[in-house]
C-alpha cells in the first residue's frame, strides 16, 4: 500500500513540496577558452549536494510514512503521559461530581487521599495506549491525504481541501481507535474506581476474568463518537489556522522563516485547534468515562443519566489539557519531521491551471 500511495504522491503536485531540481550540478555558465571561466564546479557540485540532502526521503514514500508513524508514537504518548495527573482529576469530576466538585478541589482531595504518587495512576496503560494511538493517527493521517487527495485530482484538492483534511484525519481515527480502546478501558478503571487496581498488571487480568474481551472493547463506539470528531477538528482545524497565520499574520512568506519561527507557528496553530477540539469532544468523552468505570451500562443509558448539564462537567480542566496538548503534539510532531529532514510541505497554494480557468492570470 505504502509504494503505491508514495507513486501516487509523486505524480500529484498539491502533495508533493516545491523542491529544487538541479541536474549534474551545473547551474552556471561553463568555462570556455573565449570567455571568462564560470563559477568553480566544485562550488556548483556542493551547492547541488546541499539541494539533495535537504530532504531525507521523497514525500509519500514508504520511509516517510513510517518516520511520521514514529513522530507520532512520540507526541501523543509522551505529551498523555505528561498529562496524567489532570487527566485523572477530569476523570473524576466526570464520574464523581459530588465529591470532586472541581479541578483544585479534585487535585486537593486526590492528593489528601492517594498521596503525590497517586496523581500518576493510569500513567502505563496512557502511554502505551496513546503511543499506538499516536502512530495510527498521524501515521494513516498522511496516507489517506496522499491516497484522497489524488483519488480527487490537483485542482479539487485545492478547492475541497478542508473536506480532503476531515476525510482523511476521519479514516485515520477510525483505526487509532481500535488501537487505543483496550488501555483507555484499563485506564478508567483504574483512575475512577478506588480499590480496583493500582497497575495496568493488576487491572487487565481482572477485567478479562470479569467480562472478557468485551472488557476492552466495549468502549470503543464511544471512543469513536468521541474521538473523530476530535481528531477532525484537530487536523482541518490546524491545517487551516496555519494557512491563515501565515497568510494574514506572519509578516514574511514561510520560505523566508527560519525552522524555529515554523515551529512557533505551528504550536500557535495547535493550541487554537485544541480548544475546538476540547469543545466538540468533550460529551463523549464523559460518556467514555462514566461508561468504563460501570459493569452493564449502555452509552445511550450512561447519556440520559448525566443529561445536558452532566455531559459538560470538566469541560474547563479538558479545554487547559486538551489546549495544551494539542498544541505540544503538533510542536513535537512537526519537530520529528525537522529532525528525520523530512519533506514539510507549505499551505497550499491555487494551481496554474485553476488560476487560468478562473481568470486569475494573464
């Protein structure tokens, strides 16, 4: 799958970055007897050498792929990880309102009964569960915008690219779902159900004896209502807000900014998508919680217990987590991808041909 998509990607312009074709490293005039000599070859040849080296892989190959996978194991199992103590105080609000009544009253009662180290329970099954949530999401991101993008063509993949962005974050979802579902259900139940397991060792075996697979699994319809949406808004919602800094608030062209001015950018980018992520998601992620932590319940029947008013409870403490990671993954995202050289292309740009259809050149 992964050579063809990369063939596909090759052939279509609005996935492939503007890269510099130098052939045989000449791009200056010749010596010649009658003339003066051009510029030294082995200055054209370095110069040639450096426009080469300046991307690790072609951009849709199976080696970009698998480098983006790995950038996201990275940014989502690291940044959850570091998130675990807000994490678990959410959690709790969500199922336990009467005694959490909100996020310091949370963080003081968790710490005056479980100690410091209990703001770190659920860290085992979040990072292994994110980090292989991490590599389908990001990793299946760029395969299906390669894959969609060239199913529509050069020009409406211009015009229908925040379509392209929501159809293809979708389908990656859809499978880091199926990832993640087993160490979320771990999770929750050992964050919001006192005495149940301190470990993932102590809680997997135990949900297994008590219902099975179904243990694992049970949750993951939920997850899905909760988490494509979420990932939806996170990748059209970024996509889009890095189009218009650069366009309307960046003072100079992208090409013209260093790495660490992109980086900036893209975390900008990344917090303002988390908000609207945090929002949008934020119901089933209740329902995904109270529903994990009961033996029996339905989501439709989790749902009409907590109401209107009860789907939003910790919406404030998920706004600051999902913000701030949002923001962190994109930041870490992006950086893997400066470190591994791999191809970043810039927002994208009306083709030629469209622009002539349009009228818009001469």
């Amino acid at each position: 799958m992964f050579s063809s998509v990369a063939h596909l990607a090759r052939a279509n312009p609005f996935n492939a970055p503007h890269l510099l074709l130098v052939q045989d490293g000449l791009t200056g005039p010749r010596s010649s007897p009658a003339g003066p000599p051009g510029p030294p070859r082995r200055s054209r040849n370095l110069a040639a050498a450096a426009v080469e080296e300046q991307y690790s892989c072609d951009y849709g190959s199976g080696r970009f792929f698998i480098l983006c996978g790995l950038g996201g194991i990275i940014s989502c199992g690291t940044t959850h990880t570091a998130l675990v103590p807000l994490d678990l105080v959410k959690c709790r609000m969500q199922v336990d309102p009467q005694k959490y009544k909100g996020i310091f009253n949370g963080f003081s009662v968790t710490l005056k009964e479980d100690g410091v180290r209990g703001l770190a329970k659920g860290w085992a099954p979040t990072f292994i569960g994110y980090s292989m949530q991490g590599l389908c999401k990001f990793g299946f991101y760029e395969v299906f915008k390669v894959l969609y993008s060239n199913m529509l063509g050069e020009e409406n993949a211009y015009l229908w690219r925040t379509s392209l962005y929501l159809a293809a974050s979708a389908s990656a979802e859809f499978f880091a779902d199926i990832a993640l579902a087993p160490m979320e259900a771990a999770k929750v139940r050992i964050q919001t159900q006192p005495g149940y397991a301190n470990t993932l060792r102590d809680a997997a075996p135990k949900m297994y004896k008590e219902e099975g697979l179904k243990a694992f699994y049970k949750g993951v319809a939920p997850l899905w209502m909760r988490q494509i949406p979420y990932t939806m808004m996170k990748f059209a919602c970024f996509e889009r807000t890095v189009e218009a800094l650069y366009k309307f608030v960046v003072p100079k062209p992208r090409s013209e900014c260093s790495k660490a001015e992109q980086l900036v950018v893209t975390f900008v980018a990344g917090y303002i998508a988390g908000v609207f992520c945090a929002i949008v998601s934020h119901p089933a992620d209740s329902v995904v919680s109270v529903l994990n932590k009961e033996k029996g319940s339905s989501a439709s029947q989790v749902l009409q217990r907590l109401g209107f008013k009860g789907v939003w409870k910790g919406l404030f403490a998920r706004i600051i987590m999902i913000g701030t990671l949002t923001a962190l993954q994109w930041f870490i995202y992006d950086s893997v991808k400066v470190y591994f050289r791999l191809p970043r292309p810039p927002p994208p740009e009306m083709p030629e041909s469209l622009k002539k259809k349009l009228g818009l050149t001469q």
